[in-house]
C-alpha cells in the first residue's frame, strides 16, 4: 500500500478527486436530464440576450411571461447558422424543444429556432 507524502502526490490526489466530483455533477445542470419528454413550442420577442459557454440563453416575453431559453454553445449555434445579428433583443422567435418537468418553471431547452421564417436546427440527431 502506498501512502502520500509529497505535495506533489497531494495536489494529484485532489486533482483527481476534484475531477470526479465534478464529472458527476455536471450532468444535473446540462444535457437533458431537467427537461420534459414532450415536445413543446413558443413565440414570442427576444427581450434579453447572453450568449457563450457553456450554452447561451434567450430570455422571450411570450404574451407578457418571460421564458428562459437555452440555446446552443457557440460552435452548435454557428453550425446551425445562428449568429448574433440573428439573436439579439427585439427578435420574433418560435422556439420548439422541450420544457423544464417543474410547471414552475419557465425554461425550455431548444431543438430548433425559427426566425423570419428560416429553421436554425441545434440539435439534428433529435429531430424526429
């Protein structure tokens, strides 16, 4: 059995525990794991804009309610042909993808964006 005594095993030691406990919490805030399985949809006027890792986020006043949603990161926006021109305050969007489980919560997490009539697919693989 080996024991640590360097600070340099030490500091490796926690490194490797910090990158576990990490790696596990990821998941809880990204991926899909806090959004609904059925599809939902929403229009409205972009009202609030922040943009960048690890996903960007729209805020949308639909009929007087604002709903957070959460777009892609940078490289999965440009892919699907979304810039910052496209995205920004005063925007008409129609946001389809799928709803936080939580009612309370106004939050949706997008598959797909249509703006002035042009789909902006981010997520490809899910579309049915």
């Amino acid at each position: 059995m080996h024991t640590i005594t360097t600070p340099r095993a030490w500091l490796a030691a926690f490194a490797l525990l910090a990158g576990l406990l990490l790696a596990q919490a990821a998941p809880a805030h990204h991926g899909w794991g806090w959004a609904s399985d059925q599809e939902f949809e929403l229009s409205g006027t972009i009202t609030a804009v922040r943009l960048g890792n690890p996903h960007g986020e729209l805020t949308v006043d639909v009929d007087g309610q604002s709903w957070v949603v959460e777009v892609g990161q940078p490289w999965r926006n440009r892919r699907a042909g979304l810039d910052d021109e496209l995205l920004r305050v005063g925007t008409r969007v129609t946001v389809h993808g799928h709803r936080a489980t939580d009612p309370a919560r106004r939050l949706i997490k997008a598959e797909r964006l249509v703006i002035d009539g042009k789909d902006y697919v981010l997520y490809p693989d899910r579309e049915s």
